[in-house]
DNA sequence: GGGTGGACAGACAACGTTTTCTGAAATGGG
DNA sequence: CCCATTTCAGAAAACGTTGTCTGTCCACCC
C-alpha cells in the first residue's frame, strides 16, 4: 500500500510498529507456533501498513537452502529445450519454487563456471539438460560436481545424459535416442530404401547424437544393409548448418533415397535444402526428424518423426530430485527412462525406382 | 577436488586452515586490499582443499543486492519470448549475473505474485514482457510495484507496454507496433487488396493486438478505404487458435483477399487453415504475419512479415535497468521505443482477381 | 635513535532472519 | 488458595559474509 520511503522494511521495523518483538512477527508468519489472535492481527495489519517482504537471502541463511531450482541449457531458443524449460518451470512453480536459467552456448567450460555459480545460490537443484561430449575429463569433472552439490544440500541432474555411475549422487533423466532412430530407420527400410543418409552426425561425438546414430547403425544391421560411412554426415543440431551440408553434398551428386535428420530442425533445414535442388519429399527423397517439437508441425510435407516427451523429461527432473529431499521418491528410483514412439507423417513414402548410383 | 565430507566448506574453515582470520579470506577473494604474497598463496591453496564457495546468500544480506536479474513471460515456449530471453540472458551473462526466470500463462494475477517474490529474491532488476490489459487496475498495481522495487534498489522494467506515467519509477522498452503493421497493411492496399481481414485481435484487449490492430485501422483510413469491423477476427496468440477461427470463417464464406496475422504464429496456423480450404498463398490469398521470428523461416510460401528486434529489446531492458544503477546510463534515457521494418517475402501478391462477395 | 608512515592482519559489529531457551501471565485442579 | 500446567511473548544466539576500526611490525628519513 503504502510507498516505502527508503530502505524497504525489515522484520525489525514491523516489530516496533506492531509493538512486539521480531520473533512474534516470524512466528506469525511461519504460521508454526501458538500467536494471540489479537497479537497476529496487530502484526498482520503493521505487515499491510510497511508493504513488508521477507528478505530471501536472510531467510536462507538461517534456515539452509533456496526455494530455487536452477535449470543449465544450451540456448534458450532451441525448440526442445524450450519445452523441457516449461516442465521444469511448471513443476518448480506447483512445488512453490522458482527458477534459475543459464545458457552456456554449448561450451563445456561455462557450464562447469555456470554450475558453479548456482551452487554458490544454494539452488535445490542443478539440471543439466543436452547431449554432451562424454569423455573422462567431463565425467570426472562432473563426478565431483554431484559430490559439492549433494554436500551442499542440493541435488545433480542429468538430463539426456547418461548416468555418471554407481554410488555417484546424480539423478538421470533419459530418454530413448537408439530406439526412437531404430524405429524410423526400420521403416525406412521396409519402405524398401537402401540408400539411408544420416545427417547430423556431431563432430564432436554428443551422446545424444551417438545414440541416434547407433540406433540407425542397428537397424541397418538387422535389416542385413551394410553400413556405409560416407552416407553418415557430421552438421551441427541447427538448420542452417543442416542446410548447408546437405546441399554441398546435393551437389556433389545424390545416392541416397532417404534421409534421416538427427532432429526436426536438422530436418527443416535439409527439406530446404532438398526443395532447392528440385528434389520433393517424399516422392524423390524420403525424410525423418527427431523430437516432434511443436514448430515442426508447419513444416510441408509433415514430419515423420520421433515424439520424445520434453515437458515430461523437465516435470520429472524437478518431481526426482525435489521429491528426494522431501523423502517422496526414493534414492533408488532416481534414474529414470522415458519412453520414445514413431509418429508417422508425410514425408516417408515407399522407395519408387532403384536407388540412383552416386555421380 | 576433495569430495567434501558433511556440510559445505565456510569462510571460517578456510581461516582455520590457513592459519589467518576470516577477514584475511575474505579479503583474498575481494582482491580490494592488500594482502601478502606468502599469505594469500597459503588462503588460494585452502580454497581449493575444501573446495570452498562463497555463499551468496551471506554476501548479499551484507552488500546489499544480488546478482540477479528477474524475467517474468507468459510462455517460455513462445517464439518472440525465446529470442528476448535470449538478449537479456546475453546482457546478464555479460554483467556476471543470472537470470530468474517465471512465467505467468498470462494470468495477472499470478504476474502479481510472481513479481512479489521476485522482489523477496532481491533481484537487481525485474523484466516484465508481453502485452497486457492497459486498464486501472493494472496501472495503479504496477505503479505501486514500482515504486516498491525502486525503494528495495531493484528496478522494474516492462518490455512492450505503455509507460505507467510521470514519475513513476520504471523503465519502458517498447516496439513499434502500430507502424509495422501501418506498412504491411499500405502495402497491401498499394498492391490492390481492399478486403483484408485482420486476425488475432485480442478479446481482451492485449496493447500489442491494439497497437498493431491501430495501424491496420490507419493504413486504410489513410487509403481511403472503409473500415468494416466484420473483417477483425478476435482470435488467442496461438496457432492452433488461428487456424480454429479461420477456419470457422472460411467454412462461412470467403469474403476477403488478404490476410493480415497479429503475429508469425497466428499467421502459420492461418497457412495451414487456407491450405485446408484449397486456397493457395499468395495466388489466391495473400498474408502477412509479425514478428519475424525463427520458426517461420519454414513457412512456405515465406512470409512477408514485419521484424521486431527481439533479442534487442532483451538485451536494452538489462542494460537501461542495470545500467542506471551503476551510473552508465541516464535516468532520462529510461524509455526506449525500437524500430520495426517490414520484410517482404512470397506470401503476398497484387490481387489478381476483383474481390469475391461474401457468401 | 626516535618519529613517521606504510603494509599488513585481526577483532568485531553489522546484515535480516529463525529458533532455541527463558520467563511471565493465565488457567485449572486439588 | 496454592501449585502445576498451559499459552503466549521476549531476549539472544546463531547463519556466513564484509567492512571498519585497531593494532603491530617493519622500513625509512631526518
């Protein structure tokens, strides 16, 4: 109500206003402890008059720990990750918290300084979401961060990631990648296409992109195709990076009937890419995506793709590792799994001709 | 490196170790005083032995502030709201802050709260973005907000609303809404269209639907051209909305050339609406969206469009905010209105035909 | 050699809460 | 009517920092 003068007012000038002491004026507030009626109604009023607001950082001092739950991705306008950040914000606000968000542009040594920083805000929990090069240095590094973080209170999660192993304090969240890609490859396959382009390959080997590509390794396999590498690309997870690659190798000649793009945006830009070189899908060339993120939906002909659940993969990170400290989800249950399914649209159809030979 | 036994490290620990005060460690990671050689080589190696990190909820009940900087939005999925969050993460990230992040699904009422705790945070900033019900109520609440943060030395800033007034400590960083939409509009009038329906006007009464509603209403008193208030069709900043609405019109009879869309998405889900009706873009209809954003660079036709320079307005917030209380910027240059330019692409043609009747 | 000042380090008081621990009324039972 | 018990309220000690206020020691100059 009123417009505070200067300073804003603290627990101690409420107090004097109310004509009792501080610890009345938290006990009224914490609601925890036996308060006159007539006493809370004082405070209460004194509350109204100062426009009072607790002080967070005082308030998490005393009592250990933030009503926070920090959230670590690549970019915030990357179409899946948008989504995991909704379920994420969506079960931190049903449980009273707020979010901390970081970018970190896909650099590995940011996200260690990012981390860093959230530990030193006492967040609840630290989410990392997104594939990540997956050698020692990371896992060691990161194994000592589930150590800091769990001493501190607060609580690791991998999102996309794999577990970082046995007796390390993190939770996991993962979602299928070699199923999803097996699925769509398979049915490449039984469309009758041989000739099965990869694109996306992440030249810096991302475990979500190796998964991918192991589950169109497998299909392959199981449909007696030998592999071949030269129809596995590297391009960046961005459209115009896909687009890019796969018109260089449009244009160093076409032998392959299909393509399978490592994500939905890979796939908007490689149906660009095929439009440009006067190629139609699904009639000349066949294509899949991953993710069945919502922007995908306009592209044309539709996307046959992978439905990974990205909001539920954000609800489930906050539900695991919140619900641990709160003892409403147990320790063993702090790996979790989700399941991927094809969605069949327009842009696959049966192989027409023999596959054209390269040149 | 050693993985910490029980509670985190302290300041205090670190003396101990060391074999110095509190203040000596302090003054170390200050780097505001002299220290000596020997002893601050002695303090480094104790912080990294316990792997110490400062707690900033001490250091901020102490100093004062925090660094932080709160972003409050309607979606997070939101196309235009990804870029913004985009630049203000930037900026922040530039400033050694991070960002807090809210969403509100629209709700005032919940804006409201979420602002109050964003204000217990002690954020040195606190970034409202997307249109609103310019009404009473609203203005005397924000007003008061307003004046609440600046006592607490924060600052609120609102991204595409109208300034609250003289006097009324906030800063305002605005697009131009009407004279985008003025242009796209006079173009199709220019290019022969005379019925052109405009989407997505807000039944709430959104600023930024009746900002660019404004211009369209301009561009064609300024040609001469009747206003006819069947041709405004009210339909929700989503795509699944403005494909049910349109829709809904078409199957009534088409009685218009040209399509005018609130925003990109509105106009991608009018796309698909035309496409569903047999009605080629821009042969037999043209249509303009707003915005400018990513995922409608995979419309096509490409959409004529008007850009708004989103991750600007994200990236001016932060700097006018934080700026100002450094010092770097002016209280007199606390509003901010950036320009906005059309971007003709595909979707729109002169018209080819006399304008149908309805019916 | 005494005085002056610079370079360093420690003690201690905040910051705004929460939470004991204590104490004073009020209440009730014998 | 007195003692035991409950119900409420206050004093004060934390929580982990930072900055101010004092010192101490040493070097240097006259």
């Amino acid at each position: 109500m009123t417009p505070a003068g200067g300073a804003p007012a603290t627990l101690r000038d409420v107090a004097e206003r109310a004509g009792v002491s501080m610890a009345t004026v938290s006990r009224v507030l914490a609601d925890n402890y036996p308060v006159a009626q007539r006493t809370r109604q004082r405070v209460l009023r004194a509350i109204k008059d100062l426009d009072y607001v607790a002080n967070t950082h005082a308030r998490a001092l005393r009592g250990r720990g933030t009503p926070t739950v920090a959230f670590v991705l690549n970019d915030v306008r990357g179409a899946s990750f948008a989504s995991v950040a909704h379920g994420v914000e969506e079960e931190a606000a049903r449980r009273g918290r707020i979010c901390l968000i970081c970018t970190t542009q896909g650099d590995p040594e940011r996200e260690l300084s990012v981390v860093r920083t959230m530990r030193e805000q006492g967040a609840g929990a630290v989410i990392l979401i997104g594939g990540v090069v997956d050698d020692a240095a990371y896992r060691s590094q990161m194994t000592a961060i589930a150590h800091s973080l769990d001493a501190s209170g607060s609580r690791l999660v991998l999102c996309g990631r794999p577990p970082l192993g046995e007796g390390v304090p993190a939770t996991v969240v993962e979602y299928d990648n070699e199923g999803g890609a097996y699925a769509v490859v398979s049915r490449l396959l039984v469309q009758g296409h041989r000739r099965i382009l990869f694109l996306g390959a992440a030249a810096n080997g991302s475990t979500t992109a190796a998964g991918r590509l192991a589950g169109y390794r497998r299909a392959l396999a199981d449909h007696g195709v030998p592999a071949d590498d030269s129809l596995v690309t590297a391009a960046e997870f961005s459209r115009v990076d896909a687009y890019d690659k796969l018109s260089a190798r449009l244009r160093a000649g076409r032998d392959f009937t299909a393509v399978c793009a490592v994500t939905d945006t890979v796939a908007a830009g490689a149906l660009a890419a095929l439009g440009d070189h006067g190629l139609r899908v699904p009639e000349d060339v066949s294509l899949t995506g991953y993710d069945d993120v919502d922007p995908a939906t306009d592209l044309r002909p539709q996307l046959t793709t992978v439905h990974v659940p990205y909001e539920e993969v954000g609800r489930t990170a906050v539900r695991l590792a919140l619900g641990l400290r709160e003892g409403e989800v147990s320790a063993a249950a702090q790996h979790a799994v989700l399941g991927t399914h094809m969605v069949i649209r327009d842009s696959t159809a049966p192989l027409a001709r023999p596959a054209p030979s390269a040149g």
